[in-house]
C-alpha cells in the first residue's frame, strides 16, 4: 500500500499481520527503548524495525539499530531519510537517498471513524466543510480518519526539514479523490506558518497521495528538492 503512494527512488517494506514478518532481532539499544513496554507496543517495536532494516538492505547499507532522536523522531544511517509507521496488524517502512528527496512521511490507520471528541482537536473549518461534503458524495471512506492520517504524514515530512512542531491547525489540507478509482487520489497541505527552506526555496505546501483498501487508510507525503 505505501510503496504505491511514493515515488520509484523510495524503498517500502510493508507487513500484514505481526507473526507473519520473520522479525529481525532487535539490537540492545533498541531492547533499552522496551524494556518495560508491554506486548502490544513491543510487537509494533520490532516488527516496524524489521521493515526498515529489509528497506536498509535493498540500499545496501548494512543493518544497524533505529533509534529515537528529539519528539521521538528516528534516526536514520548516513545518507539516508524516511518515515515509519504502524497500527492494529499493519506496519511499514519506508526509505530514499537524501539525494533523492528533502523528506518523506508515511502513516497508515484503521479505516473506521475517528474516536469520539478527536476531530475537533486535528481540524479547521473548513475542513470540517470538506469532510462534510466528501461524505455526502463519497460514503465509503472514513474521511475524519483520513484527514488525521494526512496531518500525520505531513507532521512526519515536517519535522526532518525544521525540527520544530506542526501543530493540527497549522496545516489546512485538502483532500482530492481519484475519478477512476474512488479508493485513492491525492492530498495538498497549504502551510499555515513559514515552510522549510529546501535548496534555497521557501516551501509553502506538500503534496502527498493516500489509498484505503484492505480495512486501511494509507497517507504518504514526498518533499522534493525542486
């Protein structure tokens, strides 16, 4: 799902189902990260790691510890960049030369409606109006949880570029869907504070792409350099 929604210089590594990954072990410094969580969150641990040390591989780079740095951003070998994530029996990885691209960001979440009270806290108005009229033409995709899918994703990008935070209304996205297929399109993030500079050039949007399948709800957002 998320190598579909990303150019051809990334490297995804996705898995349906924990148990069925082969997991890779984790290092000691990982082990440190973990050592008290409890199963669930030690599952999503090892299993995203294992992903994004079979996309370490396809690099070329040998494998190597993926460790947390500032706001529990990971931490990536030299020359590399890239975005994980993880929900109820899904995980993935994905990665690209810093050459290749300025950032990415990946999220995946369950296709079902946005708990209670949350929707409020992650939207503007109009994307409330949005939301509303995607619903009404559209009835087949949680689109609340797709929008929070998508701040994720940019939040995701963001952060390598400025190591500062993003907040929910900082960000006003608008999402698009495919005529063709009514389960995929594309998504535009219009920064609603100064965007990173990348080569010289103020960035004031990042566009992404998003796919729902399979009870899911896959986001991904590439940050060129040009």
């Amino acid at each position: 799902m998320i190598e579909e929604l990303l150019p051809d210089t990334v490297v995804a590594v996705e898995a349906h189902g924990y148990d069925d990954l082969g997991h890779l072990p984790l290092y000691p410094e990982e082990e440190a990260l973990v050592a008290r969580a409890v199963t669930k969150r030690r599952r999503e641990f090892t299993a995203v790691r294992s992903c994004a040390r079979r996309a370490m591989e396809k690099f070329g780079v040998p494998a190597q510890p993926v460790l947390t740095g500032e706001r529990g951003a990971p931490r990536w070998p030299d020359g590399l960049t890239g975005s994980m994530t993880h929900c109820d029996g899904y995980c993935a990885a994905a990665l690209v030369r810093v050459t290749d691209l300025a950032s990415l960001g990946i999220d995946a979440e369950p296709d079902a409606p946005l708990p209670d009270g949350v929707l409020p806290s992650v939207t503007l108005p109009a994307e409330v109006e949005r939301l509303r009229r995607l619903a009404g033409e559209r009835p087949g995709v949680h689109w609340d949880r797709l929008l929070f899918s998508a701040k994720e994703s940019v939040y995701k990008a963001w952060f390598p570029l400025t190591r500062q935070w993003l907040d929910f209304a900082e960000a006003d996205i608008e999402i698009s869907v495919d005529p063709v297929d009514p389960r995929r399109g594309t998504l535009r993030a219009a920064l609603l504070v100064p965007g990173p500079t990348v080569r010289g050039r103020r960035l004031t949007h990042f566009d992404g792409r998003w796919t729902s399948r399979q009870g899911l709800i896959a986001t991904a957002v590439a940050v060129p350099h040009a």
